[in-house]
C-alpha cells in the first residue's frame, strides 16, 4: 500500500492534519492510542472507518522512515 493509500493531508480536512485516507481520523490518534497502552483492536472499534490493512502499512511506513 502506498503512502497515498494511507495518508491524507488536505487543508479542507481536520484543517490539513494527515488523516487516514477515506477518513476524518487524524493519524496521530492512532499513535496516541499505542502510546497510552491500548491495542489496535481498541482503536479499530472506536475508528472502524480505518482498515487494518491501513494500520499495518502506516506502521511499516513509519519502521522504514524510523530506521532509514
């Protein structure tokens, strides 16, 4: 999945924060979740507009640009 497929960032949109495509969910919220604890299935359940398949390659995105 490519980045377009993922992100979104369109000042017409939470007023340009990235977002997951097909979404309104700002993608820092997903890391805000990981952080405090909670699991991916907690955060799909609240954000069901989100696909796995969406999560998965926003975080091998971010492991390829962490460790590049």
């Amino acid at each position: 999945m490519s980045k377009d497929e993922i992100i979104l960032i369109d000042p017409d949109v939470q007023h340009g924060k990235p977002v997951f495509v097909g979404t309104r969910v700002p993608i820092e919220i997903l890391f805000d979740y990981l952080e405090t604890g909670s699991t991916i299935d907690e955060f799909r359940a609240d954000f069901p507009g989100v696909s796995l398949a969406q999560i998965i390659a926003l975080l091998e995105l971010s492991r390829q640009r962490a460790v590049a």
